[in-house]
C-alpha cells in the first residue's frame, strides 16, 4: 500500500521522537527518514517542528489505542486483558531492541511544565488510552467510578513499567506490573 507524503513524514517524525525525543530530532532528519523534501515538510507543516510533532503525537496515540484494543480485546476476563496489555507491550519492545517503547513518553518528559500544543497531545493520548481501558472494564460490570480510577491506575503503571524495562533492557518489570495490575483489577471484578 502507498502512502502520502505526508503519512510518511508523519510516520517518521514519530518514531524519530519515540526513540530520541522532540530536541533530540530535526526537521532535516525527519525528511531525510521519511524521504521527502524539507521543502514538503513545510509545505504540510507550516507551523515547523511543534506542528509536525503534534501530529506525531496524533499518530503515536492511535498506533498505541491498536495495540491496546489488540491486547484488551484478547481475553474475555478483565484482569487477564489487562496483564495481557502488559505481555504484548513487554514482547514489542523486546522485538524493538528496547528502542521503541511508549510512542509520546520521550516528548512528554521535555516538555513538562509548559502549557503548549505538544504537551496537550500527550494529554489527549494518556487520557484516551485511560478511556479504552475504562470502556474495557465497564464492559465488564464494574461500576464507572472503579473503572475510571483503575484505568488510570493501569496506564500509569504501564508507562512507568515501559520506561524502566527499557531503559534495564528487562521486559520482567512489565510482566510483574501486568501480574499485579491483574491482581488489582480481579480484586473488582463482580
């Protein structure tokens, strides 16, 4: 299948922040991976670096919303869709070398504190995950309240998981994490 341009500009600015972050990627770079002109890259994104990262940020949400639909998806009881979450998460970083793990962690650590388009993305992305999950739950009969905070009990605790397996190289603290958060979650399962 062919994509755009654009797609491919899009693509390849996402994974260039997931594996290096927003300061460490350059809109050069960017084209060069992406095979495109820098000149096409202003030309779809005329508001420079910060425009093209947001949109980076849009894909890396949905690629990751797949994966977790994937792993949710997977298993009829709520407790083992969520350690599944935490396998699949685990055996695709693994298969990565360690280098691609939460699409939009890298680009919302550099920029904390700031109220600008980049950090509202990853807002958006951390907040739709936590809904997928929340919808997961209360398909299962817990009440909204619990769903709620157990999803952002496990999305946070998935992301820290992803960010010190990566950076030990180790998928056992996404194992463990998925092992306990099931734990959790049976613990309000009806």
């Amino acid at each position: 299948m062919q994509t755009s341009t654009r797609d491919r500009i899009v693509v390849a600015a996402a994974g260039l922040i997931q594996r290096q972050g927003y300061v460490g990627t350059g809109i050069k770079q960017i084209a060069k991976e992406a095979k495109a002109t820098l000149g096409s890259v202003y030309h779809f994104f005329p508001g420079g670096k910060e425009a093209l990262a947001v949109a980076a940020m849009e894909h890396g949400r949905e690629e990751f919303a797949a994966v977790l639909r994937t792993a949710l998806d997977s298993e009829d009881d709520p407790a083992a869709a969520v350690e599944a979450c935490a396998r699949l998460l685990a055996k695709e970083l693994r298969a990565s070398e360690w280098t691609e793990g939460c699409p939009i962690t890298a680009a919302a650590l550099e920029t904390l504190g700031s109220d600008n388009p980049i950090q509202r993305a990853c807002a958006a992305a951390l907040h739709d995950w936590q809904t997928l999950v929340a919808d997961r739950l209360l398909r299962s009969g817990l009440p909204a309240a619990d769903a709620r905070d157990l999803a952002a009990t496990v999305i946070s605790t998935l992301e820290g998981a992803e960010v010190t397996a990566q950076v030990t190289r180790d998928e056992a603290p996404l194992l463990l994490a998925g092992r306990h958060l099931a734990r959790l979650v049976r613990s309000y399962t009806p």
